[in-house]
C-alpha cells in the first residue's frame, strides 16, 4: 500500500529520517497550512514569506526525483485521514515537532487515523537529542544549560547524516496552487523586498551557506560572532527553522571541519537543542516566566515605548541598528538581539511578551523554542537565566563590539556621518544628535536605576 509523507518543519530531502520511512513505497508529499491548530503560533509574518520560498523549492527538488508536492489547507485532524484515504495509505509518517498544540494536534490525527486503521509514524529528525531521553543525574529534566551539554558531548557523536533518496515513487492528487495558501498577502506591497536580497530559503540554498560557513567562517567563529558588522556567524537560523538543514548535518559538517568537541559553534547547536528540552518539558514557556516570581514583576505596558523599539527609534544606536536589521532582512545578529530585547525589557520596564511577538511576527527564524526560551534568559526569569541586575549597557555593548560604528552606519543612515567617538553616543555630539534621529528614550544609567528597582520591588513583595 501507499504512504502518505507529511512535511511540516523538516522540508528537505536528504538526512531526513521520516521521508526515508515513507519513500519505500508509493509516496504522497503533502504539506498543510494548519492555521488553526497553530493558533497564536501561526507562522508570523516574515516566516510565512520563508515557507512560502521553501514550499517552492521543495517541489522543485521533488520533481527531479519523480514527486511533487501536494499543498493542502486546512484542519489536519481532517485533511490528513482524509487524504490518506484517498491513496489507500494505511501510514502517514512525520517528523516530530515539539511545540504544544503541534503535540496535541498531532495526538488527535494519531487519533483519528487509528479508528481508521490507519497509523501515525512520527521520526525523530530536528533535533540531535529527543528532549524526553534526556534526564539529569537526579532523574529530571536539565534546568540548566552546562550540565545539558556536558551530557550531551558525553553522549558522543550523534549519528551521520545520510543522502536524500535518488528516486521517488510519487502519487499525485489535484491540490492548491502555492498561491492558494496566502502565504504572502497580495494586498500589501512587497515588504520582503529586503529578504529576497538576504537570503534563499530551500535545501540547496541550505547548503550553500553551511558550505560557505565551513570554508570561510568556522574559524574566525571565536571572535567573530560577537561582530554584528561581519558574517562572523553562520546565519543558518531559518535554514535549521524550517529543517532545510538538519542538526547533525551541521555538527558533522564542522566535524569535519575541524571544530573540537568544546568548539563555540557546537555549543549553539546544543542551546538550540536545550530551547526545545525546555519547552517540551514546560510547554508554559513561550506564555509564562518560568521562574514564578517574575509574574509579580512591575513592568507597565507603553504601546508607544513599545512601537519605538519596533521601528528602531528608542535613540540607541546599537539597537535601532538591530530593529531596523530586523525590519529589512528579517535576521538580527545575536549580540544584537541580546542588547535590544534587554533594552526593552529592563531600560523600557515592557513586557516580555511583547518582544517576544514582534520577533515572532518579523524574523524569518522565528521559533518558539529559541524565541521564548532566549526571551525568558534576558528578562531573568529562564532556566539558567544570568541574574537579572546584570544589565546590559547598549552603549558600552556598541562600543565593545562594534568599535567603528560599522554596522551602525549601515543600517542607521541618519548616523552614517557621525564621527567614531559619537557613533555609540550621538546625544553627546555638541548641538545633540543628527536630525530625525532621536534623543535616547531614557538616559541609559535612569534606565538601569529603573530596572533594578522594578527588581527589588518584585522581591520585596515577595
Ligand atoms: P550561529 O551563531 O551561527 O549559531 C548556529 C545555530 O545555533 C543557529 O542557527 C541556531 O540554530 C543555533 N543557536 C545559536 N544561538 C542560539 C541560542 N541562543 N538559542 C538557541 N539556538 C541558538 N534563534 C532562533 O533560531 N529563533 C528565534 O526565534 C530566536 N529568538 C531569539 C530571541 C532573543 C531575544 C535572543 C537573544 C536570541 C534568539 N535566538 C533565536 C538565538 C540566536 O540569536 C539565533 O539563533 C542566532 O542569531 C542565529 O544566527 P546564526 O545562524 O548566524 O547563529
């Protein structure tokens, strides 16, 4: 009999464990917009537009094997019994997803398919490690991220990548046009203009980067990483998002390289790994602070604090870089991201959340593993968070690693004019800060006087 594959966050052909289950029969590729299950964790804005490119060159990549892809909209919980019927397949396979209402969506088609006869295979293939086979030493899941990955790297090497399938029997059914799906409104104008020139969503794209990253870029990584003004880090984000490129085919590829078991590159590997350990062992996670205490924490929501931020005129030079970055390219640099959602969190007093939704609606790696877990460190109240009077100044930030005002200059134009000694500072520069660009929002040493009492007052109240 025939099986159905179900792509949904592993759209590659190769290193992919569930399609290489389905591939030895007949075979129906199908990929679902869900929009419902999904709910508030619908892809946002700059994701859908990823997909939308990923969706079209993974039909192209499947055509030259001899299957197409199958685009269907709907409730999976009916479309997918449904379609299986139609090709007779008693299997549907998949690769696991983590996210709480992909899990319970995903009980509910095993569900339906079993009082069909049917069954629900679900693979193991975006993770290195499956976060329910990991335990520490007392028997719980690790809260910390040290002790995870020193089990991890103790675990050994996971296992090798291996090759996409030559030749694929594929079954066809009349379904959606890409368009269908909606992915890009047609209404608006073409707001990923900026996108289009930053990246190229797909596997072959995939691998072109981790190539290029392996040859040019691994062994800088050290200090490179910390420079939002060069690609000092691989930028692989969206790629491993949408499972264009599996972990391991990126831990094994800087193996191969040459990266030593401690090397820095690993190690974000594992964090994206650890992101998912604590969001499938606290499915709370992307809404509540992890840390109880912090639910008590004083921050007063300001919608037109908060829409400065958004469009990078808070008058912080290193963070309206990284909005704007955002904004256009739908990517920030790590270091970036550090300083911005700080700033935003204990400078401006905002809610997490709210940060965290203009990430999820603008950046094309937008995941709610790392999302939530990386906002969750930042405002103190993660797993292993950094205590939350260590407060990030963007000036000092911009200063250390961005000393030229580079990438200052190139995503802040009001500020590309402004001598070196002021490109962190541009408030100082006699006669203020070129026009349009603002006065900071808040004096940056008020900003963290107002962060640390906001802090006592929660632990007072305690
Ligand atoms: P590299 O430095 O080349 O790292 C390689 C890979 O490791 C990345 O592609 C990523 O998959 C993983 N990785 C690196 N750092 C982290 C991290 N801190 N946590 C988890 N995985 C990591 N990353 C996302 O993928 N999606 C998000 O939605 C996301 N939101 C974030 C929000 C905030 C507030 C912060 C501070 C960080 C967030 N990150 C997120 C983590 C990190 O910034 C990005 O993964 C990284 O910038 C991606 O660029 P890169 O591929 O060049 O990274």
């Amino acid at each position: 009999a025939p099986a159905l594959f179900w792509f949904r966050q592993d759209l590659r052909l190769a290193d992919n464990p569930a399609l290489e289950a389905a591939c030895r029969k007949p075979v129906l590729p199908v990929f679902l917009l869900d929009d419902e299950a999904a709910g508030t964790w619908r892809a946002g804005g700059a994701a859908r537009w990823w997909l939308h490119r990923s969706l079209a060159a993974l039909d192209t990549a499947l055509r030259t094997r001899g299957a197409a892809l199958h685009l269907a909209r709907g409730r999976a919980v009916e479309v997918i019994p449904a379609l299986a019927a139609r090709i007779g397949a008693n299997e549907v396979h998949a690769g696991l997803l983590y996210e709480p209402w992909a899990r319970k969506r995903d009980a509910e088609v095993a569900e339906r398919l079993r009082a069909e006869g049917g069954t629900l295979f679900l693979h193991s293939s975006a993770l290195l490690h499956e976060p329910h086979t990991l335990r520490s030493g007392q028997g719980r899941p690790y809260a910390a991220f040290t002790p995870f990955a020193r089990a991890l790297f103790g675990k050994g090497e996971p296992p090798a990548p291996f090759r996409a399938p030559q030749e694929l029997s594929g079954l066809e059914l009349p379904g959606l046009a890409l368009e269908a799906l909606e992915l890009l409104p047609s209404d608006e104008p073409a707001w990923w203009q900026g996108m289009e020139e930053s990246w190229r969503p797909g596997e072959a794209g995939a691998q072109s980067r981790l190539a290029r990253f392996m040859a040019e870029g691994l062994r800088g990584y050290g200090e490179g990483r910390d420079r939002p003004a060069i690609e000092g880090t691989a930028r692989l984000s969206p790629h491993l998002r949408w499972g264009e490129v599996s972990p391991r085919q990126a831990w094994h590829a800087a193996r191969a390289a040459g990266a030593e078991g401690d090397h820095g590159f690993l190690k974000e590997l594992l964090w994206r790994d650890f992101s998912y350990h604590l969001l499938w062992h606290r499915p709370e996670m992307p809404e509540a602070p992890l840390a109880r205490r912090f639910e008590a924490f004083p921050a007063v929501r300001d919608m037109r604090l908060l829409r400065r931020w958004q469009r990078g005129r808070t008058g912080f030079p290193l963070v309206d870089a990284g909005m704007r970055q955002l904004w256009q390219t739908g990517w920030m640099h790590n270091r970036v991201r550090m300083v911005a959602s700080s700033v935003l969190v204990k400078h401006l007093l905002q809610p997490w959340q709210d940060g965290a939704a203009w990430f999820w609606d603008t950046l094309v790696d937008a995941d709610l593993a790392s999302n939530s877990a990386s906002w969750q460190w930042i405002g103190g109240s993660g797993a292993d968070a950094s205590p939350f009077f260590r407060v990030f100044n963007p000036v000092l930030q911009g200063e250390r690693f961005d000393p030229e005002g580079d990438y200052v200059r190139r995503w802040v134009p009001e500020l590309a004019d402004v001598p070196r000694r002021f490109v962190h500072r541009p408030w100082a520069m006699p006669g203020g800060p070129p026009a349009p660009y603002p006065t900071p929002l808040v004096a940056p040493e008020e900003g963290r006087r107002r962060a640390l009492d906001a802090f006592a007052r929660m632990r007072a109240a305690e």
